[in-house]
C-alpha cells in the first residue's frame, strides 16, 4: 500500500541514486483538496508564516486535538532529538528512500543514459528544500548509514532555518550537535549513506506509524512529531489561544486564595464562575473569534467540561 505510488527506480552505493517518483502539481491539489492557504509553484501547501510562528508557542498537548477530529495517525514518538529544547515548526518536503535491488538498477541505469537523464540522489531533495522547510525522509528505520552528515545538517540549517526528520540514520553527530537547528533522527552511525535508493521525492511518506503529505506542517517537541494537515492548521492555533486565557484564569482564580483545585479547574460547577469565565474569554478572544469559537465547538460536539475550553477536561489535551 504504502509504495503504490512508486515507480522503478535506479541506485548504486555509496551515492543514492534513483529514478524519483514525483506527484505532480495537480495530483498534489488533489490530494491536500482541503487545504485553505496559498500553494508553492509545484502545489505544495503554503500555511503562513503567521501561523507557523504561532504554532512555535504551543505544546504537543495543545495539537493532540487532531484526534477529535479524525487525524489519528499523525504522531510519531521514539526519537533521538538533537535539541530537545527546541521546538520543530515547518512545511514537509518529502524524500522516500528504499534498500538498493541491483537487478533494478541494471535495468533503469541503462535506461536512464538513453534518455540523456543525469543520475539523481537524495541531495536533489536537499536541494529543494526553502526558508521554513523541514526535510522530512522515509528510510524505514534503516541504518545503513547515515542520511546527512555534518555538512548537509549545515546547509539544512542555513537554508531553513529549522531542521530535519530522518526515520532512519544520521552521522557525524559531533558536528551536527553545535547547530542551532532542530532534528530527529533513529540512530547515528559512523558510515555514509548507502545501499538505499531514492523512490520518491515530495510524494505521501510513512514516518513510523503517521502518513505525511508535502506541505504538512511539522511540529516537534521533546516528546515527538505531528504532522498537521494544512486544513487543521488555523484551528488548532485558535484552540491554543482559548487554552491559554483558560489557564490565565485557572491560575488567577487560584492565585485569590477563596477555592479548592475542584472548583475551578478542570471546569467550575457554579454557575456564576462559569458565567465569569466566559465573559473573561470573550473579553481576551474579541467579540468576532469568541463567536467563532462557539460555532467551532458546537460542529465538534461541545466539549467537557462546562467552559469548553483547552486542557483538563476542557476538551483535546492533559490535565496537570
């Protein structure tokens, strides 16, 4: 299922060289249909930079709320985390890598050099790669060697500006370390990448157990990356903030001394603190957004809890 979309492919260690399937720009409208944003010339989903700056200040807890909405399966834990105080936000470009078959690449190297085709490796999508990008690369947790050494994590960070997701290896570790950029990888191991080809560049991944579209974004904290539809983007931003002026006045509440944790959090019972609550959110959201805050909770269901609003029992996230 998972490599449908691929073509035959071409490689040869050490280089990794291939064939590379590629989506093309209407078949990437046509799968990410939903997205609402503006496009990069090749179809990938542009979410704006406004919003990707707002999801920096948010927490693994404020995005699981992509279950409720049926994206289960967007999460992925189990890394080694370069910087685990830096939190990952960009737009996924996609590289699929698969062990080397040499009787395929016997038979699509020829084939390729009658084309006047030139070799192409995982670089290509390096390459690629712009301001706000994360090189997102499906190697199956393989660890033949590394994927990107020191110097393409160099040229990763200055091109970015943010990092990398590898589900497989990574080398030369004492050199990446230093960067002032994010990264997850399985494993680092002294070899250079090989016995791997290239099968596809900007086309859906696997990421252990998440599927991942170009152009989703990628957000990684220490305890592990989502992938976000650009559809559920500008929700759950908005849902953060509500979570936010929640905890405002959980903590202002608590800070006068006159209630019990259960009064209060994670949803008052009085009537006139919940009435309280309310007009303090749609104080702090603006008339417009605290409107569009009940209709978004209304076409969800409501939520727990009495005030509706972020973590403990207030809808998607934890109680603490």
């Amino acid at each position: 299922m998972r490599y449908a979309l691929l073509l035959l492919f071409v490689a040869a260690a050490p280089c990794v060289r291939g064939q590379v399937f590629n989506l093309s720009k209407e078949q990437i409208v046509k799968y990410t249909a939903q997205n609402p944003f503006d496009r990069f010339p090749d179809g990938r989903p542009k979410v704006p930079d406004a919003l990707l700056e707002k999801l920096r200040d948010m927490s693994a807890e404020e995005v699981i709320g992509l279950s409720a909405r049926g994206y289960r399966n967007q999460w992925e834990a189990g890394w080694q985390v370069l910087h685990p105080a830096k939190t990952m936000v960009g737009r996924a470009v996609t590289l699929q890598l698969m062990p080397l078959r040499p009787d395929v690449a016997e038979v699509d190297q020829a084939d390729r050099r009658a084309k006047g085709q030139i070799r192409l490796n995982h670089q290509t999508a390096i390459d690629m790669l712009q301001k706000d990008d994360v090189l997102v690369v499906d190697a199956a947790g393989a660890q033949f060697g590394g994927v990107i050494g020191d110097n393409l994590a160099y040229y990763i960070m200055k091109k970015t500006g943010v990092g990398f997701v590898i589900d497989g290896a990574i080398r030369d570790i004492r050199g990446i370390a230093p960067y002032d950029m994010a990264g997850y990888y399985r494993a680092a191991v002294p070899p250079a990448i090989h016995d791997l080809m290239v099968t596809g560049i900007n086309v859906p991944v696997r990421i252990g157990n998440a599927t991942v579209m170009p152009g989703d974004v990628v957000f990684g904290d220490p305890e592990g990356v989502y992938f976000i539809p650009p559809s559920q983007v500008r929700d759950l931003v908005d849902e953060a903030d509500v979570t936010h002026i929640h905890d405002e006045w959980t903590k202002k509440k608590f800070d006068e001394g006159k209630y019990i944790s259960t009064d209060i959090y994670g949803s008052p019972h009085d009537p006139a603190l919940i009435q309280e609550y309310q007009a303090y959110l749609k104080e702090k959201l603006g008339a417009q957004r605290y409107e569009e805050y009940l209709k978004r909770r209304q076409s969800m269901g409501g939520g727990r809890g009495a005030t509706g609003a972020g973590r403990g029992g207030q809808g998607p996230g934890r109680q603490n």
